[in-house]
C-alpha cells in the first residue's frame, strides 16, 4: 500500500513529515501500479484540485482510501475534496486533519497504516 499526497501551502508536507510510514509527493508521479491512499487538499471553494483530477484519471483503479487536510474557517467546504473523491470513486474517507494535523492526528493516521497493513 502507497500513500500519495498533494501539497499546496505546506500543510501537509509539515504532516507527513511526523507519521511513521512513507509517504510519496504525487507531483510530477505519472502511474501508480500499486493501491494507494490519497491524501489531498482542498481548492477553491470546495473543489479538488486540478493536479488532483489529472492523477486521478490515471491511477483511480488503484485508489484505495483518501485523507482530506483542510482549515475549519471553510465551514461546510472544509475538506470538502476527500468527501467529493470518496463520493465519486467510493472509496472510505479514513481521515481529515486540520492545517498541518497536531499529535492526535499523527497517531490517529499512523493506526490507520496499521490497520490497512
């Protein structure tokens, strides 16, 4: 199992950087042969991004779950892109952390890696 992310303020690079597993920067990856977890920002006004969309026309066959990051200030589009990517590809939302994630949201991730290990 892979885990694949996009980043585009940082805030989930900041992230993966405390978790316990690899975690591999989806830009510039053109086919992923292997199950993966897809963790994602939100754009906009609740849309997924566009760099997100492209790899997902790709590699959705091999999506396995998604984490959303976003920022509560957004109200009902906060990690609004998972919930679309997991409605679309019926795929589980196994979590959502806001910003950069704090200590619960680390542990809370590293048990799902185990969980899908």
């Amino acid at each position: 199992m892979k885990f694949i992310y996009f980043s585009q303020t940082g805030n989930i690079k900041r992230f993966i950087q405390k978790v316990d597993v690899k975690v591999e920067d989806g830009n510039g990856m053109k086919v992923v042969d292997d199950s993966f977890v897809l963790i994602t920002y939100t754009t906009g006004f609740g849309e997924v991004p566009q760099e997100v969309i492209e790899f997902l026309k790709v590699n959705r066959a091999n999506l396995s779950g998604v984490i959303g990051s976003g920022n509560r200030n957004w109200g009902i589009n906060y990690c609004k892109a998972s919930q679309l990517i997991s409605k679309r590809f019926k795929v589980p939302v196994l979590m959502e952390f806001e910003l950069a994630g704090n200590s619960h949201d680390v542990e809370k991730f590293n048990e799902i890696v185990k969980g899908l290990k």
